[in-house]
C-alpha cells in the first residue's frame, strides 16, 4: 500500500488550490484537515462527511486529489442500499509532489551558480547608478 506523507500532500495542494490564492498556512490546514480523515487508509465513508466536509471534498475532487465511487449493497429485505467512498489519489498526490520537489531542485541549482561568483567579480561589473550603461569593462584601469 502506497503511503503518501503530509509534507506531499501539502505540495501537491500548493501546485493545484495554492494556484488559487490559498496561502501557506492555509494550504496546511487544509492538509492537515483532509489527512485527518484518511490517516493510513485510501478511502473514506461518504456517510462519516459532513455537508461542509462533502463540499470540500468535491472541491479537492475538481482538482484532482480524491474521487468517488459506490458500492451497492443488497440488503435482507431485498433492498438495494448504496455505499459512498471518498478515495485519495495518491498517485496523483505523489506526482504532483515530485513535479513541485524537482522544479523546486533545479532553481536551487541556477541560483548556485551566482553564489560560486566572487564578490571581486560581482563589484568589476556593477552598474553605475546613473544607469547610462557606464559600467567599468572588465581589465579597464579607472585612471584612464
């Protein structure tokens, strides 16, 4: 059984409502929220939702991050009785994490190249303040 961590959840939630406006802390929340009713199981009982628990539900479901099904019962009497599941897409969480992780790993590495610059390097071609573009040329004496 595939198990996906909170800090997962939480990326893939940035990269799909994070786009939406939430903000970190909400987006947490929001983690915290869902994971607390799936802990380490991949579905959960329509029945145990609230109105107000379906409607994020189905919100999270426009995004890509649960499903549902049915399962229909046949009761003694002769009855038919329908089971609602939630189910968390957790391949789908995990992808989303991993885009997010690694997008996340290569701006790191394009910014390391500007911390392996040295500070003599960065002051040779530093713009003048004036913005004319007459900024010291590199092997330029400032005498002349």
């Amino acid at each position: 059984m595939t198990v996906v961590t909170m800090q997962q959840v939480e990326l893939a939630l940035k990269k799909t409502v994070g786009k939406k406006g939430m903000t970190d802390q909400e987006i947490k929340n929001l983690a915290d929220y869902l994971m607390s009713f799936f802990g380490y199981t991949d579905e959960v009982i329509d029945n145990r939702l609230t109105s107000e628990d379906r409607d994020v539900f189905y919100m999270l479901e426009e995004e890509g991050l649960l499903t549902s099904t049915q399962e229909e019962v046949l009761l003694k009497k002769g009855k038919l009785w329908r089971i609602h599941y939630w189910i968390l897409k957790k391949d789908q969480i995990i992808r989303l994490a991993k885009s997010e992780e690694e997008s996340a790993a290569v701006k790191d590495e394009a910014a390391e190249v500007y911390d392996q610059i040295s500070d003599e390097e960065w002051s040779r071609h530093k713009v003048s303040p004036s913005g004319d573009g007459s900024a010291k040329q590199p092997g330029q004496d400032e005498s002349h």
